[in-house]
C-alpha cells in the first residue's frame, strides 16, 4: 500500500513539473515520466536563494515593527 501511495505521488508531481518544465521531463515507451535531476537542481537552488531572500526582508521588516 505504501508503496502504491507513493508511486502514485511520485507520478502526480512529475505530471505537474512536466506542465511546468515540459523539457525536464521525459516519457518512456511504457508511458512511464522521469524527471532530468541534474538540469532541475539549479532550479530549486535558485527557488530556495529568492526564497532566503524574501525571509530576510521580512524578518527586517518584523524588527522594525517591534521598534
């Protein structure tokens, strides 16, 4: 059962990066998606650096604030 879920998640994300980074994902002759890791990385190393970005200019603006 675990495993059914998770297949079944798995399958759901990478049909959802595929609507979002179509050249990332690939299909097999099974129908089977797989996901390019090595060009999606930089992708979510870029997502977490803007996101580090947003909670320091909030975590400032929380300080003032307080002042």
């Amino acid at each position: 059962m675990i495993r059914h879920t998770s297949t079944v998640r798995s399958s759901l994300m990478l049909a959802r990066a595929e609507e979002i980074y179509p050249n990332l994902v690939t299909k097999d002759d099974k129908g089977y998606l797989s996901l390019n890791y090595i060009e999606f990385v930089p992708l979510l190393v870029k997502a977490l650096q803007e996101q580090n970005e947003k909670i320091k200019l909030l975590e400032i603006a929380i300080e003032k604030l307080k002042h």
